[in-house]
C-alpha cells in the first residue's frame, strides 16, 4: 500500500520590507497556480515584491505525525 499526498497550492506574496501575505485563494494542482503567476507577471511588477506557488505540506512529510509532544502530552509542573 502507499500513501498518497495530496496538496493545495496557495500564492505567497512577499514583499520588499521581508513581509509575506498568503492569499486566501488555493489551487489544486501546481500548474493552476504557476498559471496565475504568468497572468500576474503580464503586467509591471513592482520592484522587489515577489510571488511563488507554496505547497499546503511538505512533500517530504512522514505519514507518522509530529515527533514534537502536543500540548496535552506535556509534563505538569
């Protein structure tokens, strides 16, 4: 059996100053979003602002979960 991962692609927006927005439209598949990238670049992009297609998970995630304790798992004191 494997695992199957599948992701929704969102567009980041980083800008000049270090900020980053992540838009609140997702894509399915990868090609939808770089698609949205070429009609965006059409027009003059500003200096030092950029745009790329950002996974909603790691591609390189295990299927076995966080090895970080959740909060609930942590110690009393």
């Amino acid at each position: 059996m494997s695992a199957t991962a599948v992701l929704v692609w969102y567009l980041v927006v980083a800008g000049p100053q270090g900020g980053m927005v992540v838009m609140p439209t997702a894509f399915d598949k990868h090609d939808q979003c770089t698609a949205a990238i070429a009609e965006y670049k059409k027009q003059p992009v500003p200096a030092g602002w950029s745009i790329e297609c950002v996974p909603s998970a790691s591609p390189y995630a295990d299927d076995l979960g966080d090895d970080e304790p959740s909060l609930q798992e942590a110690p009393a004191q």
